[in-house]
C-alpha cells in the first residue's frame, strides 16, 4: 500500500486532528524538512506501519514510554528490535527501576495516545534515549499523532529535533 498523501484521504486519516497539528508545527519550529503523511491503513504497529510504507520493519521508530524510578522516559526503538528497558536510567542518567507505561500515564507524559505516539511534541519534558540501530536506514519512519500518520526522519533528524542521547544499549 502507499501513503494516502499529506491532506485529504480518508475521513479517520487524522490529518487535522489536534494531535497531529501539534506535530506538524513542532515538525515545522524544528526545520524537519518532512511532512506529516497520512497512511490508507493503519500504522499503530511497527508491523502495520511497515507494511503501509513498504519499507522493513527496522525503518519504523517505536516510540515507548517507560516510568524510570517513577519518572516518564521515552524510548526510540527500531520496529525489529526489542527495547532493554533496563538499560535506560544509566543511558538516561537516572535511577530506579523500569517499568512499562500504561496508556493514561502515556498520555499524560507524551499528549499522545498509544499506536500514535510523536518522538516530538510532548506534553512535557521526557528524557529520551534513542536505539543506535536506526542509522542503517537512511529514512526512518515516525507516528506523527494518530495511529494513521506517520513523518520520514532519520537518526540524526532525531537527535537533532530531541533531548535524545543515542545507544546501542537500549535495543536487542
């Protein structure tokens, strides 16, 4: 399947939602040189999005929301990887344990719910680590807001556009 474009296509596309507005101007502050597109099929997993995009599974950026010693952390994983949740307090300079977000405290953290969860454009600040695998695509692939949206980034897009500090611990 291929993008449905950047305005129009279908009505649940989420295109003008206000989620993905916020990540088109952030995207636009930020000098992404990207648009926002939005997919005809779903993007709300790694898997679904890849396929959408047809590109591999490793193009797509996870983006998962940890609790780290009870604070909210962001990870950017490669679609193929697998992330090591225990590695981000030292990665991120932090301490306690892991544990995965639920959906309310995604929200609350990011702005976002999940299967659309932006790399930028939070509802605050989230330290964010961001998986060294993702330098071998040229062109990766973001949520953008809504499970039907996505960006074309690239690894140093990502650090350039985040607080992100780039690991090869974070990923298996």
């Amino acid at each position: 399947m291929s993008p449905a474009g950047t305005a129009g296509g279908a009505s649940d596309s989420g295109i003008d939602s206000p989620a993905v507005r916020r990540v088109r101007a952030a995207l636009a502050d930020l000098g992404a040189p990207h648009e926002v597109v939005a997919l005809s099929a779903s993007a709300r997993t790694a898997a679904e999005a890849a396929e959408s995009l047809g590109v591999p599974l490793g193009a797509i950026v996870k983006s998962l929301v940890f609790l780290a010693g009870g604070e909210p952390v962001m990870a950017l994983v490669a679609g193929d990887r697998r992330c090591v949740p225990e590695a981000l307090p030292e990665v991120l300079g932090m301490a306690g344990p892991v544990e995965k977000a639920d959906a309310e405290a995604v929200r609350a953290a990011t702005g976002f719910t999940i299967g659309g969860v932006a790399p930028v454009a939070h509802a605050t600040v989230l330290p964010i680590a961001i998986d060294a695998s993702l330098g071998r695509f040229e062109a990766v692939y973001a949520a953008a807001g809504h499970p039907y949206c996505v960006f074309r980034t690239s690894l140093d897009e990502l650090r350039r556009m985040t607080p992100g500090v780039v690991s090869e611990a974070i990923s298996a």
